[in-house]
C-alpha cells in the first residue's frame, strides 16, 4: 500500500457538486492498493499515517506527528498511485488491486484509522472526485506500508 501524503491547512472532497469529506489543518493521504497487499500493511500504512513526524515543533523542524498537532486526516482512494510508469508514455495499472479487493482494503484502512483516531474523513471509493486543498509548506511525501518501490 502507497500514500501520497501532504501536510494541508484544509483538504476536502467533493463527488456530483456534495462535499463527502473535509478537513481543517492536518494530512491528505491519497491511497494506493497494490495486488497482494493486505490487511497487515493496511495497519502498518495507518501507524505511518499517525506517527509520521511531518509537523512543526516550537523551533520549526518537523518533529511533531499528526496526533501530536491534533490534525485530521482525510484518505482518499487512488488507484492512479500504483501506475507503472517505466515503459512507454502510457501508465500501466497491472500493479493496483482489483476493485473489490482495493474497496475492502481502502474501508479496513478507513475503519481502523476511525478506531484509533477521531478526526478522520474519507473521498468516495471509485468515484470521480474533486479534492480541493491548501498545501502547507509545501510538504508532500510517498509512504509506503513497507514493500519496495
């Protein structure tokens, strides 16, 4: 599992003009499944997602995690993430889930990430959605659950 993730003032969602998801200050993380992932990386991407120091302390170096600066977390499905780019001028997406197993991953994802904190919201899995957000910094970084690029 891959996440784009970007430290944002706000983020939100939006599906067929109605906003699905927002959030103030905090992490927007576009999240990609890959064939094989499972549970156990969905876990590990979320203790990344909590923990990642990409905040700003008293002196200004990132040494705060997304819990200690109180943000929200916003996880918006991604499938594009996953594209194999190393061949051609055309993204390949042999490497993404297939849609049911990228659907119940993404939700797991989402239902621990509610369990373990309560500032989260979430984009609409498989629908055309428009994120709009407000990058801080900019700070914006790939996370992986672990696996090698």
């Amino acid at each position: 599992m891959k996440a784009l993730i970007q430290r944002v003032k706000s983020a939100s969602v939006t599906v067929e003009g109605n906003s699905v998801g927002a959030i103030d200050h905090g992490l927007l993380a576009l999240v990609g499944v890959e064939k094989g992932d499972s549970e156990v990386d969905a876990d590990k991407l979320l203790h990344k997602l909590l923990h990642y120091r990409v905040f700003s302390d008293e002196a200004g170096k990132m040494n705060h995690n997304l819990q200690q600066a109180q943000g929200g977390l916003l996880l918006v499905s991604q499938f594009t993430l996953v594209a194999d780019t190393r061949k051609g001028l055309r993204p390949s997406f042999s490497s993404a889930a297939p849609p049911d197993e990228g659907e119940r991953l993404f939700n797991y994802l989402v239902s621990q990430a509610r369990a373990a904190w309560p500032h989260i919201a979430e984009g609409q899995f498989g629908a055309d959605m428009q994120v709009e957000l407000v990058n801080d910094g900019p700070v914006t970084i790939l996370v992986d659950s672990g696996k090698a690029f």
